[in-house]
C-alpha cells in the first residue's frame, strides 16, 4: 500500500498509511483528526474529511516488480 503525505497542523509533513486509518472525524478550522490503529491520540491535519478520505482512497497498491518474481 502507498503512503499518503499530509500536512499536520504543525505545518510538519507525514506519512500515512492509508491501511492504519480506523476513522476520520471534523475538527475545528478545517481540520481532520485521524484516528490511527495502534495510537492514543489522533493525529490532525490540515484539510477537510472528504478531502482527506479521497487522498486515502486514491493510494493504490504499488504493482509488483518483475524483476523480483523471476528472482523468487
């Protein structure tokens, strides 16, 4: 699975792995709080839930290398 790049509310770059993300919910100032398996606290971003589920689901799995099958 890709990794998306979102910006935190610290202006700091993250990566996230779409396949962790348990739920999103609204935060104030056009926030998103996402909840993560495995994590306490949520982590904010900048961007609206929709915005930020549509980046999520657009991460497509990256395709295999061929070089590595015919290794295998």
């Amino acid at each position: 699975m890709a990794f998306v790049e979102l910006t935190d509310t610290t202006g700091a770059t993250v990566l996230v792995n779409p396949a962790a993300v348990l739920f999103l919910r609204d935060a104030e100032d056009g926030e998103t709080e996402l909840h993560l398996g495995g994590r306490p606290a949520p982590l904010r971003v900048s961007g609206k839930p929709a915005d930020i589920a549509r980046a999520l689901e657009n991460a497509a799995p990256a395709p295999a290398d061929p070089t590595l099958s015919l290794l295998a």
